[in-house]
C-alpha cells in the first residue's frame, strides 16, 4: 500500500517535470547533438547549397587545428579575457572593501557602480565606440585639450584589444564588486573585533580572516566572469567587427563569421564551435581546481 | 594624529567618488549627447551652441524601424516568460518537493548552458530553423530563448517554492487538495513576487540578447538590439539619434532592474543580467 503510494507520488513530480522536459530535449540537448553529427560533414551553403551534406569524418577538425585564423582568434579571446580579468577583480576587490567600509552613503555608490552592470553589451559597445572615435570622439577632443597624444585607440591592432578590455572593465567591475560585496557583507564582526583587541594590524585581519571567508565569492565571481569573457562577441562585434584586420576577433565572432554571418561554412563552424567549446571548457576546469578545498558560495 | 585619522575616514570615499565619476561619465555623456545637434557633439560635455533637441527622441524613434522592434521584442519578451514559467515552475515544484534524482541533472544543465558559448546553439538552430521556416519569425525566437530562460527559471522558482513551509501544502493535502491544486491555489500566490523577480530576469536576458535575434532572425522578427546596432550604418554624424536610441532601450531596463535589485547578484551568475 505504502509503496503503490510511493509509486504515484513520484508519478505526479515526473508529470510535473514532464512539460519543461520536452523543451530542454528538444531545445538544448537535441542542437547540441546535432552539432556533433554536422561537425563531422562538409556543409557549404555557399558553395554547394543547404541539400548537399557529405560526411567527412573528423576532416573538419584536423582543418580547425591548421586553422591560422582560429588559433588568432582564440589568442585574442585569451589576451582580451587576461587583461579584463586582471583589472576588474583588482578593482572589484578594491570597491567591494570600500564599499564595505563606507557606512553612510554605500546605497549611492552602490547604485552609481551598478549602472554600467544594468546597460546591455551591445549599448555598451555602442557608446564606447563613440568615446573613442578618433576624430569626433570626447575621449580624443579632451586629450588634445590638454596637449596629450591622441592615439587611434581602435584602428592600432597593438590597442585594439587592451582597449576593449577596458570597456568591460568599464562594463562588469561592478559584476565582481558585488559579488565579494555580498561575501564581505555575510561576514560576523565579532572575530574581527577580536582580533583587533588582539593587537592585530589591517594586513593581518585581511590577511587571515577576511580573504579566506571571502575565497568562496572570489570563486564564484571569477569562475562566471571567466565564462562570459571567453563567450564575449558583442563588444568586438559592436566596436570594431574585429578589426582592424583580424586584431580583434575573438573565437565567438570568427565562428559566427565562418557559419551564419557570412561564410555559410556549416560544417565547418560547427566543429569550430564544439573545438572551442571544448576549450572553455577545459580552462574552466583548470581555474577550478586552482579552488580546490574551496566550498561553493 | 588627529589630521592622520581623518585623513583614513575620508580617503575611502574619495577613492570612491573618483570611480563612481569615471563610471557615470560614459552614461552622462550619452545623455547629453542624445539631446544636442550633430554640430554640438564634439565641443565638450555640457555645450548645447545649438540648443537642446529633444527631438532626437523622436527621430530615433522612428528610425530604422526602431518603434517596431520596441514592440517586436515586448512580444518576444513577454512569450518567452510565459513559457518558461509556466513549463518551468511545475519542474520547479517537482524537484522542490518529490525528492526525484533530478535536482543534480538541473543543476548540471543549468551549468553547461552557461559555460557553452552561445553559438554551440545557435549554429544547429539555425540550421533547424532555415529548413523549417522557424527562422525569422516571433516564435522561433522565442523557443531558443528557452536555452537561456528556462533552467535559471526552473532553478529560481525551485528556490523560491523551498522557502514555502511545507506544513500549508500537508494541510492543504488533508483537505483534499489534488497535487495540482496546491500547486496552483497554495505554492503559486505565496511565490508570487519571486515569480515576478523570475519574469523579469528573463525579460531582461530577451531585451538586452545581441546574438540570438542576429542570428536566428533577419527583419520580421528583430529586436531592439539588432535595431539600435543598425543605426550605425546612418553615419557618425547621426550620434546624437544615435544615443537617444541608446537611451530609450535602456532605461526600462534599469527601471526594473532597481525594481528587483535584492536579485541582481543572482541575476548576475545565472546570466540573466549579461555579463
């Protein structure tokens, strides 16, 4: 009785589960599968039209690893995400403890570092490529003003991508602000208060109580941004289309290129897309275990 | 001594103030520059010589089909909350309170949707959808925004169906309720406002997308995105449209992100609020 019981209740929950199911088959796990079987097949839109799709075996991932354009775009994806990364965890540490230390007054610089966060990418991109123009751009008129050189910020492939990673440095400081904002929040006072009553300096308190509780958050915030710098597309795609020349093109937008965007190379993209995938994958597996021994936040 | 201290008390919020002005200043030079005339864009942050246009207001309302996409993406927008709300919060519910072997496999897929880069998606969806007629069109967005909107719905709602006290739906039970009646009259009106926190997380994430309308729609169907990075073609001399373009897109945005900003550090991870 107790287990027919048993049996219809588990019943209802998958009935419940039942409806979300067939979207998630049908729209994640079905594309994901059938990008697997196009990788493995010569696709060209362009060249031989959507009907003929002749299976190739992995010859589309030995061109991937000869592939001198994807291999730019993935170091590029690479240099763009360091440099990003590097600046926006600094400042984001620097604002989550100010913030934190700041009293009266927190809800306005709260909310001032949040509004670049609330503005989307391709806004965002929008703008900056208008602060930077050259010529007519406020960024340059201003430096002029004061007798500075005037570098073509985004027409130099030298500048190009540190120049984009200080967009999103712009962008998403506050991402990572938050996040140890609300790990430093979660924090007790009292081991601190003793601490202090202990004769312990600043570096100290920081040194062994506040980094620790908070390396759960600094995993977090990390791990999510790293995930979005590596897919980054709509910034390079907004401000520079890659540019100028390939210096700028990130994995994602060379994908798109080869696929939807103007080389109708399915099978090819495809394999792009799974080889990249792969990728970001792994990175991500090796910046976790940097964490190891850290519990999730 | 003296001096020392208050020097400490204040440097914090100078430091501050000096990176809250450098972050505000690229969004008060877009708003300054939406209301000038295309001569006044260069000539520093507050010189209106040609008087304040809010005009531009209108223009970029009419332009490049902006007014239509507006609407194109509050009905996209709308439809993919429905969906993932109503297929979501029952798969919610059912891993919040049947204790299946399912809440790992949630968690695992809402994980890899967010690792994956976009394009791992979208490139078979395109495919899928050229060869049957979904590209393009209100309603084939809206299915693929459901890679995006469903597991973070179904993983919120889960949340908040566990802060219900269960003792309510036991109660609810004895009297005779079916499993679906306490889901609807019982566990859906004591969620209501994280629903609504929900609602608008997947909003955002459908108003703010770039590349799921670049690559799944053409015209029919664009967005707000697509429109406002369309304007680009009219010229550097159309800045100041240009920027109330910008503008208008935003501000309902973070209109309702103020609104529910006690879920923005969700938001944040779950990439709801892009990142």
């Amino acid at each position: 009785m107790i287990s027919k019981l048993k049996v219809k209740r588990s019943l209802v929950g998958y009935l419940f589960m039942l409806p979300a199911l067939v979207i998630v088959c049908g729209l994640i796990i079905y594309p994901l599968f059938q990008n697997l079987i196009n990788s493995f097949f010569e696709w060209n839109w362009i060249k031989s039209g959507m009907d003929t799709k002749t299976f190739i075996g992995f010859a589309n991932y030995k061109r991937v690893f000869m592939d001198k354009l994807f291999w730019n775009s993935f170091w590029n994806t690479l240099v763009f995400s360091g440099i990003a990364l590097g600046i926006e965890f600094t400042l984001g540490l620097v604002v989550a403890l100010l913030l934190n230390q700041v009293g009266k007054g927190s809800l306005l610089f709260r909310i001032v570092i949040m509004f670049p966060l609330m503005i989307s990418d391709i806004v965002a991109a929008l703008t900056w490529k208008m602060l930077l123009d050259p010529s007519l751009g406020p960024i340059n008129n201003f430096l002029s003003t004061v007798g500075l050189p005037t570098p073509n910020w985004l027409g130099n492939p030298k500048l190009v991508l540190p120049v984009l990673s200080i967009v999103d440095v712009w962008w998403q400081t506050g991402n990572i602000a938050l996040v140890l904002l609300s790990g430093l929040q979660s924090m007790s006072i009292e081991p601190i208060e003793m601490a202090k009553i202990d004769g312990a300096n600043r570096n100290q308190i920081f040194r062994f109580l506040t980094w620790p509780h908070l390396l759960p958050f600094v995993r977090t915030a990390v791990l999510f941004r790293i995930m979005d710098l590596m897919k980054v597309f709509a910034l390079p795609w907004g401000i520079t289309r890659g540019g100028p020349g390939r210096a700028s093109e990130v994995s994602q937008l060379y994908i798109y290129k080869q696929g939807i965007g103007s080389y109708l190379d399915m099978g090819y993209a495809a394999s792009l897309a799974v080889t990249f995938s792969i990728f970001v994958i792994v990175i991500l597996t090796v910046v976790n275990s940097f964490f190891k021994g850290v519990e999730e936040a | 001594m003296k001096i020392k201290k208050e020097i400490s008390k204040i440097t914090p919020y100078l430091v501050l103030t000096i990176i809250s002005f450098l972050f505000l200043l690229p969004i008060l030079w877009l708003f300054l520059t939406s209301l000038k005339q295309p001569v006044d864009i260069s000539k520093g942050l507050f010189i209106f010589e040609s008087g304040v246009k809010w005009d531009n207001y209108a223009m970029a309302w009419n332009t490049s089909k902006f007014n239509i996409s507006f609407f194109n993406t509050l009905l996209v927008g709308i439809g993919t909350v429905i969906i993932s709300i109503v297929f979501g919060t029952p798969m919610a519910y059912s891993l919040a309170r049947y204790s299946l072997k399912g809440n790992q496999f949630l968690s695992g897929l809402l994980l890899l949707v967010r690792m994956l880069p976009e394009l791992l998606f979208l490139l078979p969806l395109y495919t899928i959808y050229r060869q049957t007629g979904l590209f393009d069109t209100r309603i084939g967005l809206i299915l693929s925004f459901q890679i995006l909107t469903l597991p973070y719905s179904v993983w919120l709602q889960r949340s908040f169906i566990l802060s219900v006290p269960r003792d309510i739906e036991e109660a609810a039970k004895i009297d005779g309720c079916s499993d679906f009646q306490i889901l609807r009259k019982i566990v859906l009106p004591l969620i209501a406002p994280g629903t609504v926190a929900t609602s608008i997380l997947s909003f955002i994430t459908v108003w703010t997308s770039l590349l799921f309308p670049l690559t799944l729609a053409y015209s029919e169907a664009q967005t707000v995105s697509i429109s406002i990075a369309n304007f680009k073609g009219y010229g550097s001399f159309n800045w100041p449209v240009m920027a109330a373009a910008c503008i208008i897109v935003t501000v309902p945005q973070i209109i309702v992100l103020i609104f529910i900003n006690k879920y923005m550090v969700s938001g944040l991870t779950m990439g709801a609020v892009k990142g």
